[in-house]
C-alpha cells in the first residue's frame, strides 16, 4: 500500500470517491487498492457490503456441488448447497460488516488480505426429485395419534456417496466441480452459471480409516485435516462423516502387510468455500446472465 503522504485524493469526501469506486467489479477495486490510503479504506468497506450481500438469502443465485468417482459421472446427481454461515477455519468469527452500517471509511477494520481468510459454509442437499418421495395422498389414519404421526416431519439424511479400495488400493478419487448457477423461473432452468472450482478430492485409505474413528468417537477432530479440498489453492473443501460399510463376507488369503478390499459410506457435513472466490465467482454469473441474449438455458450438470 501507498506511504501515508498526503495526497489531493485525501481531500474528497467519501461520498464523491465512493461513487467512482462502487460501479467497478471487485477485481479491478482490488487492483487499485495500493493505490492510495483513502482508497484502500474504501475498497475495504466496499468488498465487506458486497461480502455481507452474496450471502443475502433472497439472492436468485443458488451454489451447486457435483462430487463423484470418475465413473459414476453420467449417474451422479448434482447437489443444492444451502447457506449456514461465514467465518475463519479456526472458528474465530468473521470481519464481515451489516449491510446496514453507514458508509463510513472510519467503520472498517482489518485487511483485505484478512478477508480471504474468510469461508462460507454450506450444508449440501438433494435436489427435489432425488429425495425420498412423499404419499401423494395421507393414509387414512384410526386416531388422533396415528394422525399426528402421519404429519410428523421425518429428518432427512443427508446426502452420501460410497467409496470402495479394491485390494491393495490405497487411495480413490473424487472429481469435485462446484459452481454458482443462476435460476430460472421454472425447475432445472439455468439462466447462467460461472464455475467456482473445477479439481479433485484424493480420498486415502489411512485417512479414510482415521475419518471413522474419529467419527464414531463423536469427534470434531482437527478442523483443517476434518477437511479435503479440491484445490491447491484452498479455495474448496468438503467434509464428510465416514462410516465403513460391511465387511467383506467371502474369507480372503492376504499376507500382514497387505490391504484388504474396503467400502466405506461418505455423509456430505459441509461444503466451504473460500468468501473472496465466492464473490468474485457470483460477480462474473450476474455478468452472464446481463450480457445473454435473452435465451434462457437448459443446463444439465
């Protein structure tokens, strides 16, 4: 950033630099950031508002998640990800401003290099026509109780996936896409889309033994290694809840150091994103979607 030196910069009010600045895509802000000391101030507070509004539960935007092996791609339905909240991996809470506070330069605090430390968090769901179905039409109930139960909400579990090692195998592949789908006024309707992460999840067998463990200990574990990302960059992670599925019922010859053949049931935790990708990922779908020509697209992901 730019040394303290007083600049001409520094005599307009915040009003006058505040609208010059808010009509640029949160790319270019961040590239004039060094700029001056004025304009980091405002950039900050720019980026947090528009942080704090990709997270408004009204937004048309919806995030989905495709997680398979490598073939089971034709077959494995995508996931609505429904938003749960913002903070640090380490659970040390979030910079994120109220939409609400004035826009005052004052008001800001923190850095933008803290706001990529920043994650939001999403529980993943089936999408409507892959869940359990429902009666279409009430049975008919002999009392009140057999009537209350009847309308009781039954919990549903959350989506999973198996992962199987074949003998001696010591790791199984995920290909992880994730992206920010703009939605249409009819079911399936995509009117654009922008891809968050694109990579793959390398799921071992050390880890995947440790994972059950942990989880039928009731454990949280270390929040960081409870995550595998999809990325270097750490833009993308999912958590799962592990649980081996039975064992194998045929007796197999192996020698002490060989590995037998294991399945295991993957329950979707969490998906987290890294904030900053998010916004700037939501940023280019909206681009999309105004400079289309109009023609809505039927997507199949």
């Amino acid at each position: 950033m730019a040394s303290d030196t007083t600049t001409p910069i520094d005599s307009l009010p915040n009003e006058i630099l505040d609208s010059i600045l808010s009509p640029l895509s949160t790319q270019d802000l961040i590239k004039l950031a060094p700029v001056d000391r004025r304009i980091y101030t405002i950039v900050l507070r720019l980026v947090q508002h528009r942080l704090a509004a990709v997270l408004d539960q009204k937004s048309s935007q919806e995030l989905i998640l495709e997680c398979y092996p490598p073939s089971a791609a034709l077959t494995t339905p995508y996931l609505f990800c429904d938003f749960v909240e913002t903070s640090r991996l380490d659970g040390s809470g979030s910079t994120l401003l109220d939409p609400e506070t004035e826009l005052d330069g004052s008001s800001s605090s923190g850095s933008l290099g803290d706001l990529r430390s920043l994650y939001s968090r999403f529980r993943p769901v089936a999408q409507d026509e892959n869940r359990r179905p429902r009666h279409r039409y009430p049975r008919q109930s002999s009392s009140i109780e057999d009537a209350e139960e009847e309308d009781a909400v039954v919990p549903e579990s959350p989506p999973s996936l198996d992962v199987h090692l074949d003998e001696g195998e010591q790791f199984s592949q995920l290909v992880t896409v994730t992206n920010v789908v703009e939605m249409g006024s009819r079911r399936g309707q995509f009117l654009g889309h922008a891809n968050v992460s694109d990579g793959v999840l390398r799921v071992w067998r050390a880890w995947l033994a440790a994972a059950t463990t942990n989880s039928a200990a009731g454990g949280q574990g270390e929040q960081r290694e409870a995550i595998l990302w999809a990325d270097a960059e750490r833009h993308v992670g999912v958590r799962f809840r592990v649980s081996r599925k039975d064992a194998w019922s045929q007796p197999l010859l192996l020698g002490a150091d060989e590995d037998p053949p294991v399945s295991y049931r993957l329950d979707y935790e969490e998906l987290v994103v890294r904030t900053s990708q998010l916004l700037l990922t939501m940023e280019r779908s909206e681009s999309q979607v105004a400079t289309s020509s109009g023609n809505d697209l039927m997507l199949v992901l």
